[in-house]
C-alpha cells in the first residue's frame, strides 16, 4: 500500500517519501469575463512530481475575441490549483508571443501571474519603469498566438 521512493535519506520518513508522479495533458485557454475567443491550437502538457507541477502550452487564435474586450486576459484550463500561501504570486514570462497589440507602458513584454490557490494565470503587459498592467482581450489579435512553459506549486 505504502509504494514510492525515499529521497535523501537512509531510513524511511515520510517527509521525504515521493510517491506521486505523473504526465498529462490539459487543454489551456483564454478567458476574459463576457469575451469569447475560437481557437486554430490548444495544447498543453504537463509533469507533476510531489507538489511541483511544470507545464507546457501553445494557445492560437483563428479570428479577434467577441464580446466584451476590455476586462483583463487569463490563461484557465490548468491541471491544478496552485497552494494556498498567504501573500505569494507565481509568475512566470511567455515564452514567445505574436500579434498582441501592446501600449507604450508595456514594451518589456508579457508575463503571467498565478495567485495562491488560483486555477487561472493573468497576462500582464510589463514596462520599464511602469510596473505591471493587465492585458486585456481587446489587445489580443486575430493571429495571437503564445506559447511557453512554467512552474507553480500545488496544494
């Protein structure tokens, strides 16, 4: 009953026990509130191992989002909700992105932020000296596609 590997150590203990491991896929989407979006790819894999969760994604997009566009842009369909830890975001930089209409305040880029037992990462548009802003579905192209990988906890 009790199958798994000890890490570390010479004698059993359960804090170092690894007995959970596993490789999946999860379908990644965009999801703004009252906006819709259709698709030409979404895929995405992902590596489990203890609580340590790695995934990988690739999201493109076959026309303009519909409806309403001007609330803040997420990534939802993970395979599990990130721990509960008070005061801690996880995030991570797109790993390559195109056809996103970014503003002045947003030239550095694009990340992802990932709060505490959140299944869902916003895109944020980064800037120098400007900090950090949501991305909203409106600035999401007909052509928009991202791709990438990043790591978070789970509970």
């Amino acid at each position: 009953a009790s199958k798994g590997v000890y890490l570390g150590v010479t004698s059993a203990t359960a804090a170092n026990l690894l007995n959970d491991a596993e490789t999946g896929t999860w379908t990644p989407a965009f999801t703004s509130t009252s906006a819709t979006f259709a698709y030409t790819q979404q895929v995405g894999s992902y590596t489990k191992v203890g609580t340590l969760v790695h995934c990988e994604y690739r999201l493109s997009l076959s026309g303009s989002p519909g409806g309403t566009t001007t609330n803040s842009t997420f990534i939802s369909g993970l395979p599990f909700t990130a721990a509960a830890v008070t005061n801690l975001y996880y995030g991570f930089h797109i790993g390559h992105f195109l056809n996103i209409n970014l503003d002045s305040n947003e030239q550095a880029g694009i990340a992802g932020q990932m709060g505490s037992s959140s299944t869902t990462l916003e895109l944020k548009g980064l800037g120098d000296n400007a900090g950090e802003q949501g991305i909203i579905a409106s600035q999401l192209g007909s052509t928009t596609e991202i791709r990438g990988s990043f790591s978070y906890r789970t509970g």
